[in-house]
C-alpha cells in the first residue's frame, strides 16, 4: 500500500466530470468556491462514447459527445476550477472536514463534496458489442434512436428498461426486435400490456445474443441463439442495450444512503445527501431520466446547494 505523499485542503471537491460534475464546477467557480474536480477514468463521462447529439439545446445543427463534454470542462477552467485527471480511491465522510484520496497518494481535505461519478450501462460482454459500440450499439434509446428512424433495430433485455426502450424506439423506427433471454418479460404488467399491444415490436423469447454483426460502416445485425440450439440473424441497423445501469457508488457504501439498486438518495428537491455537507448530481442519484441536460441541470443544483451550505457553516463559525 502506497503512503501519501501530501496533504491540501479545499472548500469544495467535484468527483466525477461529465455534463453534472463540470457544470458544479463552473458554478463552484463562479462563486468563488475555487473547486477541485477530479475527472476519473472516463474523463467526460458516457456521452464521450457517443457520436453527435442532437438533444442538447443550444446545439441546432448537434454535437459530439467528446466535443461537448470539452467545452464544458474549458468553460469550468476558464472560471477557475482545478480540473485533474485522475481518481479518488477512497473517501472518509465520518470526520470533518472530509478525507478523500486521490490516486492512492494525495490526501484532500474538504470542507464540501459533490459526488457525479455517473452510472455504468450494463453490456454483454461480449467483443463484437464493445467494436461497435457508438456505431449502432447503444445503451441509451432517446437520446441515440432518432438515429435509427423507419429502420430495423434490436433491443435486448426483458425488464421495464427494455420495454420502455422498445416502446419509444417504436414510435421512430419501422421494427423493433426485442430480444429477451426468459421466456416472459420481467417488466411491470402495465408495461408488458403496452409492447404486447405495439404492432411494430417482435418478442423473441428464450433468445440470447452470440454476436453483434456489422462491418466499416456500423451494426448490420445479430446473431441470436434459442434456449433450443437453433441461431439465427436478425437484420438491424441499430443494438440497443435494455439490460440496466450500475451507479459508480462503491466508494460510498456504508457511508451514504443509498436505495436498493444502489443510486444515491437525496433529499426530494435538492441535491443534499444523508450526510450534510456532501451533494449528488446526474445519473449517480437518477435512476429515471439519466439525460445530460438533467445531469447539467442536477449539477447547477448541487453547486447551488454547496455554496448556501458553506455560506452557513461560515456564519457559524
């Protein structure tokens, strides 16, 4: 086990980038918090896996995940915020001020915390899925299936996520093709009732995914496998990932409240965790919308929150 090597104290810690972690940021500086934010090891977040999003306001003709993501963290460094690549490998929430270390070497002492580490989508694992992921394999419907409109996709996954991925991708594409490895769909009944009663969805029950297929341009299909022995293609342009996601809150189990999926809970309205001082924004506490605006928006939140909450221990001390 390494020894730390030195010790900073700061008024406000970011952990975690992304639309939340950089738009706390760019409003911690501009309120002369001075935050630190560490990035993590996927600098950006998810959306740097995507190609152009076109969702975002602001952006008419659209964006590039990667492209977007940058301009934030510019706009966050132009107000001042520290920005560093690197990650925190464990937090102590139990003392004050707070103990955090980066990168198993730096200690961090921090009046205030705000926590966007994101969620992971759930993938396969398989390498045909990983090759083509951002060119037809997705894990998010609304913000990739306009992409796809009047043709062909696959969604897999049995549960409400990937019902309600099929439904919506139903209203833009001409056939859905939902793969589902039982033989029932695990999703609520309402939500059974409504793929049953869609006309341009296909039900494969007992079917899992050997291979994703495609070639240079991007998804062409996919090879399914019946709990029989019998495969088959399915020809679609899209792969859409139903299956769920991991909250990337390891790091604050036993210390924070989290609900049973594992997303940070916080007070209904605001960004304030179960511990005062320490606030959560984007997709680590939102299991439902999981979009880049709500995360930005959830990060202005808890950069708001972070500011009232230092004024008000200052007055106290």
């Amino acid at each position: 086990m390494q020894s730390i090597m030195d010790t900073e104290k700061t008024r406000c810690l970011i952990i975690g980038s992304g639309p939340a972690g950089y738009t706390a940021a760019i409003y911690a500086s501009r309120a002369n918090l001075n935050p630190i934010l560490y990035e993590g090891t996927e600098p950006g977040g998810q959306l740097t896996s995507t190609t152009d999003i076109e969702n975002f306001p602001g952006y008419p003709e659209g964006i590039s995940g990667t492209a977007m993501m940058e301009d934030l963290k510019k706009q966050a460094q132009r107000f001042g915020a520290d920005v560093r690549f690197g990650i925190i490998t464990s937090v102590d929430l139990s003392v004050r001020p707070f103990k955090v270390v980066a990168d198993g070497r730096r200690e961090i002492e921090t009046d205030a915390l705000i926590i966007s580490t994101g969620a992971t989508a759930k993938y396969l694992g398989l390498a045909s899925e990983q090759r083509y992921k951002g060119m037809g394999v997705s894990a998010c419907a609304t913000c990739d299936g306009f992409f796809y409109r009047k043709k062909d996709v696959i969604v897999v996954g049995g549960g409400d996520t990937a019902c309600e991925e099929a439904t919506y991708l139903a209203t833009l594409c001409n056939k859905v093709y939902m793969v589902v490895r039982k033989d029932y769909l695990r999703a609520s009944k309402a939500m059974q009732e409504r793929v049953m009663k869609t006309p341009n969805i296909e039900v494969l029950f007992g079917y899992t995914t050997v291979e994703v297929l495609g070639d240079e341009n991007g998804v062409t299909g996919a090879l399914v496998r019946h709990t029989g022995g019998e495969e088959k293609v399915i020809d679609a342009f899209g792969f859409f990932l139903g299956i769920g996601h991991h909250p990337n809150t390891q790091l604050f189990e036993g210390q924070l409240e989290l609900d049973k999926e594992g997303y940070i809970k916080t007070v209904p309205g605001s960004s304030q965790t179960s511990v005062k001082g320490v606030f959560a924004a984007g997709d680590v506490q939102d299991p439902r919308y999981r979009q880049a605006i709500t995360a930005a928006g959830s990060g202005c939140m808890a950069a708001l929150d972070c500011e009232r909450y230092l004024l008000d221990i200052q007055c106290l001390q």
